[in-house]
C-alpha cells in the first residue's frame, strides 16, 4: 500500500474528525461492478488515485486504464471528483515506451486535476468547506506539515483487503534526488522535486510504530532514489554524496525497537553510482541495513544504460565498469543466505531503452555487461529490462517515443537473448534446486498453477504444479527454473498424500523410487521410506504427517 491513501485519509481526519472515509482498491471496484458505482455516488467526494511511473506487469493487481477512467468517472457523476497521483500530476503512462497523457475525455470526468501534493490539497478543501478556494497545485514546503496526517492516516489500512495477510506498507523516507545539482537523468521525473527533503528518524519510526500496532509486519522502506544516501551531509554539494551510516542506523536500529517482531523490511533503489564513488562507506551501510533487515532484500541499481554515449547524454550515474563494481560490493557483503531460503541483499538491476543518443550499439554494450555479470560469477536479484515512459517536464519529453519506435526490432531482440542466456542462468545461481524458501505466500491460481511469492522488495513468484490453498504461508522446495519463476513444491511434502506428479519433483528421488513409495504408503514414518531407498538425500525434503 503506496503512501497516497494513507496520507490523504490522514489529511482529511485531521480537517474533520467526524468525515467517514471509505478506502477501495480498484481490483475491488471491478469486482463490485454496478454496486461500486450505486456506493461511489452515495458519497461526497470522490478521490481517485491513478497512474504509474515505473510500467511493469503485477501479479497482486491492475492499475486503473485510460478507458475505465474515461467510463466509470461518467457513471459516477454525483459526488465531486478529484484526480489525484502520477496521472493527475504527470500523465497516465500505460506501458513502457509510450509518452504520458492525459486525454480530454478524462479531465472532463474530474472537478479538479491536482498537480501539487494532494494531501496538502485535500486537507485544504475540507478545512475551507471548498474546491475552488485551494490550489490544486499546492505542495508541502516540509514534512513537518503532512506529519499529523501520516500519522492519522494509518489506520486507513485496515480497510486494504489483503490487510493482515500479505500487506506490504511503502514508507517514506525522503524526496528528490541530490543529482538535480547536474540536472538528474534524463527521463527521471525525481528531480522535479528539486534537492531532498528527509524525513526525520523519529518521525518514520513513529509511523513504524503505529502501524506495527494495527498488525502490519511487512515494510519497505522506499520512494526514495537511493536510501544509501538518506540524511546525507554533502546532500547540494555533491553528485554523488558520501553516505552516512550512523544516520541509517540510527533509522533501522529505531524501527526495530518499535515493531521487533515485524516479517519484512527492506529497501528499494540504491544509485550505484553512490557505491561506486563510494564502497567503503556503502559496505558499511549495507552491513548496517543487513543487520536490521529481513533476508531476500533488494538494492534496485539504476543502471539504465552502459553505453558511454548514452551515458553522456542523458546524465546516467554509471560507466560499465562503476556499474560492476557496485554489483561486487554489495555481493561481498549481502550474498549469503538468510532464514528465509534467500541471499540477505543483491542489487537489481535497470535497464532502460529508448533514450537520446542510443543505437544498435547500445544493445550490444547493454548484453556485453549483463554476460560480464554471469562470467564473474556475481548475484544478481532479478532484471528489468523497460522501455522509457516519457513524462512532461523532463528532457525527455523533446524526444517522446520516436527512439523506441526506431527500435522496436533491438528491443526485442534483446530481451529474447537475456531471457534465454542470462536470466535461467542468474535465477539457477540465485535460488539452485533443493532451495527450501520460507514464509512464501500462495496469492492465485493461473492454469493448473499455483502462484506463489515471499512479501518484500521484487519478490521471486514461485508456480507450484497443483491447486493449493490460497492466502496462506507456506514453505517451498525450488525443483526447477524458469526464465524468471521457479517451479516449487511444498516444504516438506507428505509422501502418504502428495500426487505422484509433486513427488516426481522432489530432488534426488528417481522415477523407481516413486514408484516404490506409491506402491508402499502410506508409511507411518520417514524410517520406513529410508530402509527401501538406497539414496537417502531425498528424505530431507519429505514427511509422513
């Protein structure tokens, strides 16, 4: 749950204890169907947060269309109607590789398109009892305004249909980028904010804390461009600043005093080029969040491209060789493996097409240092490999998506060669079969799967061959990989109840042993499977229960 609903459901308890706020995902609206649009014009006010900026396919949920904001927003036509988030402030990006927009008929559905902080906003037109008196391109000058909010805002997660199951909570940390002193990169809509604004140690810890009261175990702490760099002393002096690691401990070592029993908490982007300027400072850091984090941890490195050219043009953070060598220092420190099954904290790495100066060449550079990755026998978490989503008001914008039309062909050229040669490679070295993963939580069915992933920061989706209950934890045993999933089975599996198929998977058992076990069971203990079979490697993975 992104910090947009939490904060705007604050805003307004702070303007007015007595308001009833009613908070909906919009997987839910499709759900009610009709009754989501009886229900919404029942209502005062409508506010709608949509949009993404970062374009990707989810497992847990569909972001809001173009085509349901132009249909549903004409139904719903009594309340007012407020558009808030990526959509309203930049333009609705559907997918990569298409420039943001916002088409007529949309605004024409809205009483008010808000370009500033819609929390400031909000909690404005309440106070004053009105849309037209506020700004809708108000923003908050600090922090300490939007505290209170936070804070109130909290309990809106009860409402959130995955609450006490797999809820993540998004945290924040700070916003805008230190890079905005040489302008940022190119497509980045960060620096827009300008320089950071920090959020105080105590400020996020007491958010932790209120939370962790409701229930909620699984944070990450993001919304930020690099949490290697939060309260950074050189912060408007340099490009890349020297990290401080006593204020991320102070940060971590505060959150785990106040929810000591939480289930997740990680992190989301790390500038590698802050690692790369960086390692000694960076090494600390990580031992630092390592320390007091939860395994399975993701530094998500903003390479976006190696092509020095590319580089060059559009303000990117990192040569090949920087980028190699942040990919090392964090493999150093965070490649073994935690109590969950996963390795403490990899990088993830970016990478972005469609950007000014790019040609052919940029492909093959791009594959060249993926393979160098492989070679060097590194960990890598997972790759994204996208293509730009153009928003107004970055440099950009001038460009718009002629690049990736250009080169639609490299594009996907490139992606076929990473996910036959790279990503199997990568996924079999990060999580190698007989991998027992904890604490995995079974989310849906698609075909005769279950799909299945650990909650955190990039989870690694697992598909188990068989219909299992779903909103559940459960262990797994990765029995075999996909370009970016792995095939699992239950942790350990009941030999007396699993289909033969199931037990045709586990490691180290033959296709002659299972056929003894399921001419023998039921057993009443793993003795009597030991004494018919000669390899015994397998018994780890078993039970009788």
């Amino acid at each position: 749950m992104d910090v947009y609903p939490r904060y705007i459901a604050g805003a307004i308890w702070s303007a007015r204890k007595d308001v009833k706020v009613k908070y909906l995902t919009v997987d839910q609206a499709r759900t009610l169907d009709y009754k989501f649009f009886q229900e919404a014009n029942s209502y005062d006010l409508i506010i709608v947060i949509a949009g993404v900026t970062v374009p990707g396919k989810y497992l847990g949920g569909k972001p809001i269309s173009i085509k349901e904001l132009e249909e549903w927003f004409k139904i719903i036509d009594k309340p007012s109607k407020i558009l808030v988030g990526p959509a309203a402030k930049f333009g609705i990006g559907t997918i990569g590789g298409k420039v943001a927009e916002l088409p007529t008929k949309i605004k024409e559905n809205f009483d008010v398109i808000v370009k500033g902080d819609p929390e400031v906003f909000v909690y404005e037109i309440i106070h004053e009892n009105s849309l037209e008196k506020v700004d809708p391109y108000i923003t908050r000058t600090s922090y300490d305004e939007v505290e209170e909010f936070i804070i109130k805002g909290t309990r809106i997660v009860t409402q959130h249909p995955n609450y006490g199951l797999n809820l993540i909570i998004e945290i924040e940390t700070y916003r805008g980028c230190p890079r905005v002193i040489t302008g940022g990169c190119s497509f980045c809509i960060e620096p827009l904010y300008g320089l950071p604004k920090f959020r105080e140690q105590k400020c996020i810890v007491k958010e932790i804390e209120e939370l962790y009261k409701l229930g909620v175990k699984f944070f990450r702490l993001g919304r930020q461009p690099d949490i290697f760099v939060y309260k950074a002393r050189e912060v408007s002096l340099e490009e890349f600043p020297k990290p401080e690691p006593s204020e991320i401990e102070k940060l971590f070592r505060g959150i785990r005093n106040v929810a000591p029993h939480l289930k997740t908490l990680h992190i989301d982007n790390v500038n590698p080029g802050t690692v790369a300027h960086h390692p000694k400072e960076s090494r600390e850091v990580a031992k630092i969040i390592i320390k007091y984090h939860t395994p399975g941890d993701v530094a998500a490195f903003g390479v976006e491209s190696v092509d020095p050219i590319v580089v060059k043009q559009n303000n990117l953070k990192v040569t090949m060789e920087e980028a190699l060598k942040a990919i090392k220092v964090i493999n150093e420190v965070g490649a073994r493996r935690g109590y969950n099954g996963l390795p403490e904290l990899l990088p993830g790495i970016n990478l972005l097409f469609g950007l000014k100066g790019e040609t052919k060449e940029t492909y093959k550079l791009n594959y060249e240092f993926l393979k160098k990755i492989v070679d060097q026998g590194l960990l890598i978490r997972r790759i994204n490999i996208r293509q730009v989503m153009v928003f107004p008001g970055t440099r950009m914008w001038a460009i718009g998506d002629k690049i990736i039309r250009k080169h639609k062909s490299y594009f996907k050229s490139f992606k076929l060669r990473v996910k036959k040669n790279i990503e199997p490679v990568l996924l079999r070295r990060l999580v190698p079969k007989g991998t027992v993963l904890r604490e995995v939580f079974t989310e849906k069915y698609i075909n005769e799967y279950t799909y299945a992933r650990q909650v955190g920061s990039y989870p690694l989706i697992l598909k188990i061959p068989e219909k299992l209950p779903l909103r559940r934890f459960m262990n797994f045993t990765i029995v075999d990989h996909e370009h970016r999933s792995a095939i699992a089975i239950p942790y350990p599996l009941n030999v007396n109840k699993a289909k033969p198929k199931l037990l045709r998977l586990v490691p180290h058992l033959s296709r002659d042993q299972v056929l003894a076990i399921l001419k023998n069971r039921p057993f009443k203990n793993l003795e009597e499977i030991s004494l018919m079979l000669k390899n015994r490697k397998c018994l780890k993975y078993l039970t009788v229960c």
